[in-house]
C-alpha cells in the first residue's frame, strides 16, 4: 500500500534494502538501515507514551538524525513538527505551546533551549547525540542514545489512516503568532504521488533535500525518494549559502534532480561560475516558493541546456497545486514562468470579486480543492474557516476548497498566470512572511508609537523588508534589532529601518498610508 | 580600528548576534550557530568589500573563510 509517507520507506525497503536511502556527507544509511533506525525512535516514542494522534516536535539541525526522526514520529502514529533550530526560543515554545507538545526529538547541541521547551510542555526530551552526561531540564525525562538503541527495530505497526496528520507545518502568521497547517499523510502523498511520475523519479535519482524541514518544499526530497527508492542528499544549511559548495555537492554526487527555491539559484548563476554544459548529472530542477526573476531563469537554462525546468505552485496550505514546464529559455525581459495547471488529483479555479467563477482572462482569485488541501489551522476553527471554505459550486458534494488569496489569471492555453496577493503576505528569499507579524513584533517595543512595515521589490530575492517606525527619541536602530530578533526569525528581520519621531502619513480614514510609503520607496529607486 | 574589530562590530551590529558580546571570540563559530545564514553571507561581503576594500572571489564565498572572524581575518590578510 502507498497509504502513508511512513509506507514509503516500508516499501522500497522491501524492495531495496540494500540500496542507498539517505546520504549526509561522508554517512549514509541504506534503505533498511534507515527504516531500522525509524523503528527504534518510533517504538522510543510509544515507551515514551506517545499515542495515535499525538503531535511529536521535532527540534534539531536537519541531518540523517533528523530525518530518522520524521519517520518515528509517524510511525509511532503522531505526526511530526518541525520547529527550526534557528529560531528564537520565544518562537519555539510558542509551537511547543500551541499544539500540546510532549514528546520532542532534539540534539543536544540545542539543549540550551531546552528548558524553556520543556517549561513550554515538552516534558518528554529525546537525543541521539545525547549520553549519560547529558543534563535534562528541570522537570523533563531524557530519553539519549542508549534508549534509542536499546529499543526494538521492528515497525510497531501503529495503525494509521491516510486522513490522520502526518505533520504541521508551521507559517508565518499575521497577527503576529505562526500558525500551524495540518497536513495528513493524503494531502503530502497527492502531491508526492503526482511528482514522482511527473518527473520520472526513479531509483536511480539522486535528489538534494535543500529546503529547511519546516518548510513544505522538503516533502518532494524526502518522500519522493522514498517512494521511488532514491536516494536523498541531504544539504547541509551552512553550505546552502555558498553556491560554490551546492555546485561541488552537485557534482561530486552526481545529483540528477534539484528542488530549491530561486533565490538560490539566482545565486548559483551570479557565483558559482558556471559554464554551459556544467553539472551534467544533473536532469531535472524544480523551483517553488517565488517569482523567479525571468533574467536570471533565462541565463540558468542557457548553462544547463540539458536540464528541465518546471516551476511548482502552491501555499503551504495546499502544498503544490499547480505546475509548469518552462518549455525553452525565456526572453530575459519576458514576464515571470507561467505557475501552470492544476496537477493530477487537484482541481483549481478562479474567482471573481462578485464570487462567480471567472471566464480565461478574466482576472480573480485562486481557488484549490482536491487531495492536497489541508485540513485546517491547529486550534483554530476560525482562521481555518475563513479560507478554508465549502466548495461554493460544489452542489450536493460536501468538499471544501481553500481561498489561496493569490491572484491568478487563466491565459488561452490554460494555464495560469500569477498577479499576486490580496493581502499582506509577501515572498523574500522564498520565505513566505506576513508583514504583520513583523510590525507585531516591532510595536510590541515600549519606545515604538506605531510602525509599518513594507516591502520593496528587489529583482534577486522577490522583496526586500523595510520598517518605517514612529518612536520615542531614545530608541535606537541596534536596540529595534535585538528586541525584534528575540520574537521573530531571522529572516523576518527587516534589512532596512526608518526610524522617526514624527507620526506616520495616514488615509482619511486614518490607518497608516502604506501607499504612500511604498511610493516613496519607490521614488527613491 | 583592527579589521577583527570592525567585522565584530559589523556582525554585533548588522547579523544580531544573540549572544553576549563577550563571547563573540575570534574563534566563535558563526556558521555553525547560524550568525551568518544566507542573508548574512552577502551582508558580510558587501561589507568586506565596501569597507574593508576587500574583493572577494567567488572561489573564495566558501565556508572555510567564513566559519569564524579568525578565518575572515585571515582571508582579508591574504589578499592584501
């Protein structure tokens, strides 16, 4: 059966055993070693009292550990949370908090953020890499590497449906909270089912798995290998940021397929001093997350004419919904790919502002309805059914269909065009940000009397933030920085700040003017 | 101003460095504890670059020269 994600691993294990399944530099695990190891935290976890249901944080450097970790999650019948390492602890808690945490799957080399987690509800700690001089919190059970291995390697068997939650992803949130989206192992496997014969993954593939655990782009790597049996190169966040490092990793692997968002590969075209016909390993590289600049897409395929391109559509909330085949290198002034059609198993339709659907070329927003829509926002029945709706052309079917928010437009060949959003939300380094939860952030400051924050296009990284701030005479740049940076991740943090004493420009209705702000950004350019 | 200072100030001021000023030594591993993530990486080049007049060749956006400010030290002072 091909169920559930964790089934994935089950099957080419039966299959493969001996094949490769995971590699992270100089270690790799082969198919059973991987599902062994899975088995062990998973049957860690029930000793632990994990039950069906349950929701497991996981809390570490992504790595074979971590991944390990993903499968005995949902092994054990829990699904998994990602919570990145690299956040403020505040933030972290917070998730902890949120979905009732119990059980965290960590590194001991994050256990200076252990207490507060713990004090958060995470009264279960389990390490690998930690021993018997590991310290536990005050008040919370360490489970370390010696539990692990002294647990059995044989699946517990936990029955699961597809409909149960495999794992939340949480996103930024624009009241100033993330909110947590609910995705069940159906709607990760429509998406992973679709892509794996889209793109013609087999067991020979070698993936790179790029993107951070807590975002929705490493459910392509993970279990698209796993379904087809391929193996899976895990790229190490350090080396993320030097496209010299990604190209070497490509090459000295022979990667054949690639998913990353397009701000890293913007930055492989300016630094990784490429020639045409580098990389040859490499078939295929998927980009999602945000525009890519169509300068930049142009040259990338010019250097690797043997390579297709396709760009993937689609919020967290219903992971890819719609995809595109680049055909042949664009013009570098032609307007951004295309986000393409609906994929197998998703329907997707656009809808006026009057909400009646829209005729091809008629502009609105983009409804999604299908296999991959999740099921809702944790705890929270009211944000969930704001966009999360019934389907309001779905007769007698009781389906519901998610409002993306984003702005779409059907071209004559069908396939859609993206405009952009109708709210907030924005898109920096493929990172999605709710410019709210910034300016929460930012007001919560006692010098601050009121702030926006706006964001400004730039044509390598989507936007750049800037935070126009209305303050008391005392507060600082420096100050702002550090505050904020203890309540939001860093790549929320806005690159530029205005700082003033004076009030900020409002409408008549007297909200702040973003408007005008904006403008004057503009100007400035 | 020593070159290590500016880049301990730049990194203090610029890459909110969470951590006590203090244990901001020359062998603090900036990578390692994500100071320097992929924003972080071209701020700190823009800034060798601007104010230190320092070219760096993308042979050397490596993270060898950047794990600590001992290694960006050193590989300003080899190309001077």
């Amino acid at each position: 059966m091909n169920d559930l994600l964790h089934q994935l691993l089950e099957n080419s294990t039966a299959r493969t055993p001996d094949h490769a399944a995971i590699v992270d530099g100089d270690r790799s695990l082969t198919y059973r070693e991987l599902d062994q190891a899975a088995n062990r935290v998973a049957n860690t976890l029930i000793g632990a009292g994990v039950n069906r249901g349950d929701r497991v944080g996981v809390f570490a450097q992504k790595g074979i550990e971590t991944v390990v970790s993903l499968y005995g999650a949902m092994k054990a019948g829990a699904a998994y949370v990602p919570i990145d390492p690299a956040s403020p602890p505040v933030r972290a808690a917070y998730i902890v908090e949120n979905c009732g945490i119990r059980h965290l799957v960590t590194s001991a080399k994050l256990a200076n953020a252990w207490g507060e987690l713990s004090a958060a509800g995470a009264t279960t700690i389990i390490a690998h890499d930690a021993d018997e001089a590991t310290a536990a919190p005050h008040g919370a059970d360490l489970l370390d590497a010696g539990d692990i291995n002294a647990s059995s390697d044989k699946s517990p068997d936990v029955a699961v449906i597809d409909e149960d939650l495999a794992v939340m992803l949480y996103t930024s949130g624009s009241t100033g909270q993330p909110k947590g989206v609910m995705l069940s192992h159906r709607n990760v496997m429509t998406f992973v089912k679709w892509a794996v014969e889209e793109y013609g993954i087999t067991a020979d593939d070698k993936l790179t798995q790029m993107a951070p655990l807590h975002f929705d782009l490493s459910t392509f790597d993970l279990y698209g290998a796993a379904f087809a049996g391929a193996t899976v190169h895990m790229v190490p966040r350090r080396a993320i940021m030097f496209p010299m490092e990604i190209r070497n990793l490509i090459e000295n692997n022979d990667i054949t397929v690639m998913y990353a968002v397009p701000s890293i590969l913007t930055m492989m075209v300016d630094h990784a001093k490429m020639t045409v016909g580098d990389l040859p390993s490499l078939k295929t590289i998927l980009f999602a997350g945000e525009v890519f600049p169509t300068k930049y897409l142009s040259r990338l395929m010019h250097l690797v004419p043997h390579v297709a391109f396709a760009n993937l559509y689609g919020p967290t909330e219903t992971n890819v919904c719609t995809a595109y085949r680049v055909p042949a290198p664009p013009d570098e002034d032609a307007p951004p790919a295309s986000i393409g059609k609906a994929i197998a198993n998703v329907d997707t339709f656009v809808v006026t502002d009057e909400g009646t659907l829209a005729e091809p070329g008629t502009p609105g927003e983009l409804f999604v309805r299908g296999g991959s829509v999740m099921k809702g926002y944790w705890g929270d029945a009211e944000r969930t059914a704001r966009t999360r709706i019934p389907n309001p052309f779905g007769g007698e079917l009781d389906d519901p269909v998610y409002k993306t928010g984003d702005l779409v437009i059907e071209e004559p060949d069908g396939n859609y065009t993206f405009l952009g959003r109708r709210d907030a939300q924005i898109k920096s380094r493929g990172y999605r940000i709710e410019l709210g939860e910034i300016e929460t952030a930012i007001n919560a400051h006692i010098s601050v009397v009121e702030c926006a924050v706006i964001a400004i296009p730039d044509d390598k990284i989507t936007n750049r933030i800037k935070a126009v701030v209305s303050a008391a005479e005392d507060l600082t740049r420096p100050s702002l920085m550090q505050f904020i940076a203890e309540r939001i991740p860093k790549y929320m943090i806005p690159g530029e700040f205005d700082i003033r004493t004076e009030t900020l420009p409002k409408t008549s209705t007297g909200k702040i003017d973003r408007k005008s702000l904006e403008s004057s950004e503009l100007e400035e350019k | 101003m020593s070159a290590d200072q500016q880049i301990r100030d730049f990194i203090v001021g610029e890459l909110q460095f969470q951590g006590k000023p203090e244990d901001l030594t020359d062998d603090y591993p900036l990578l390692e504890n994500e100071v320097i993530d992929s924003m972080g990486i071209f701020q700190i080049v823009s800034f060798l670059e601007s104010d230190l007049g320092v070219e760096v060749d993308d042979d050397e956006l490596v993270p060898d020269n950047f794990a600590t400010i001992k290694s960006i030290v050193g590989l300003i002072a080899a190309k001077k």
